[in-house]
C-alpha cells in the first residue's frame, strides 16, 4: 500500500487530550484495561445482551430500573455506593450475565466514551479482545485514535501498554507519525516479557491490590480470553457479529 494512501492511527494518552485529536474523521477505541473495557468485552463474550455506558450513578440506578437490567460500576475501584455490583470480569460469568442488560458506570472509561461521541465509530479495547480489535482496525481502513481512558485525566501504565501492543500490531497497515503512539509501543516491548510484573510499578496496581483484586490484574493483562468486538450502536454496546 502506498505510503500516502494509509490512514492515521494515533494514540491519545488521557481524555484531557482528546480535544487535539480529529475525533469526527476516525474511529476511535476507549481503553480502560482495568477494568472496564476488559469487563464490557467479557460481560458480553459471556452473553449479555447489551451493554449500556453511562456517566453517573445517579443514570445508572435510573435506567437499570427502566430496563429491569443489571446496575454496575465503581469510584476509585470499589463499587459504587447505590450499586449492587462492580467493575470486575469475574462477576459477569455466562450463568449470571447471559441474556440480560448490564448498565455500567466507572470512574474513567465511561466519560471518555461519551467525549467521544462524535466519531466514526466508537468501540472499546483491552488485552482480552486485542485480536478482534486489531483485525476490525485492519479491516475499516479508516483513521484511527487509541483513546487511553487513563486516571482522572492523568496518563495511566496500563492503558498506554494496550495502545503499545495494538500500534506494534497494526502499523504496517497505517500512518504513524505520532510521538505517544512510537512511546506508547516502545513501553509495550519493554514489558510484553511479563506484563503483570511490569505493572507492578504503577499507581492503579496498587490502588486495585489494597483491595486484593491480583486476579483481576492477571486477568485484564492476559489476551483474547474474551476475544469478541464491543462496538457503540445509539448509546449501546453490544457484540459485533
């Protein structure tokens, strides 16, 4: 493919940035590793019919109530104070999740999905769907921006490695002339070795160990365990046939 004729992928490493990013000429993938993008593609792998973002908690009792649907979420990692249920993969297994709506709110993944509205097309990534995200990415040949959902707006390790891993992949297929997406994929070959130990360094490790949730660390670390598409239809996530 001629060098001119590839399309753009970038990486937007927290969703302050976002604004200097041509969002309504791109598809765009919300990262949120841990953990609510690697819960969304399990939840769904797993069954759920859909899954429906939102930004409060406040939305989430509401429409959960509307829907008869299944509330979730979490503030700094623990479920949120109003919700039955939170933001780990472990809790949506097919007997649980299969059929049914899950409405789900986070701290940092779900507002950049409503940021990013006015994209091409939204969907969402994380180690457990890389394959699939990486062959739909291919397969659109249209821009593409890898939206790290970070931590409250500040530049997260996990996040960055999965854009890393999804620039190492693809980018043949693509334009990069993007200094965070060469440092995003540079970090990702420094620690593809063992990922889980390599993130032992970071803020949002600890912050998620204090409440021993290790197991989900591995889990959200570990590719194509729920290997489908996530992809945004009128305010909804639901499985890509």
């Amino acid at each position: 493919m001629d060098e001119i004729t590839k399309p753009r992928l970038e990486v937007c490493l927290s969703p302050a940035l976002l604004h200097l990013f041509d969002v309504k000429n791109s598809i765009v993938v919300i990262i949120d590793v841990l953990r609510a993008t690697s819960t969304i593609c399990t939840a769904l792998y797993n069954g759920a019919a859909k899954v429906i973002p939102v930004a409060t908690v406040e939305e989430c009792v509401s429409i959960g109530r509307q829907l008869d649907a299944i509330t979730a979420g979490e503030r700094d990692g623990k479920i949120a104070e109003g919700l039955l249920h939170g933001n780990s993969p472990f809790e949506y297994p097919t007997e649980f999740i299969g059929g049914k709506v899950l409405v789900l709110t986070t701290t940092n993944g779900t507002k950049l999905l409503h940021m990013a509205k006015d994209a091409v097309q939204i969907i969402t990534g994380s180690f457990p769907n890389i394959s699939a995200v990486c062959e739909y990415l291919i397969s659109q040949g249209q821009n593409v921006i890898l939206g790290c959902a970070a931590w409250k707006d500040r530049v997260n390790m996990e996040d960055t490695l999965f854009a890393g891993a999804v620039v190492s992949r693809i980018k043949e297929h693509f334009d990069v002339n993007c200094d965070s997406a060469i440092a995003a994929e540079t970090l990702y070959h420094s620690a593809k070795g063992d990922l889980f130990s390599f993130m032992k360094k970071a803020s949002h490790f600890h912050r998620l160990a204090r409440y021993g949730l290790e197991e989900d660390i591995k889990y959200c670390l570990t590719e194509d365990g729920a290997n489908i598409l996530p992809i945004l239809r009128n305010g909804e996530l639901i499985k890509e046939k």
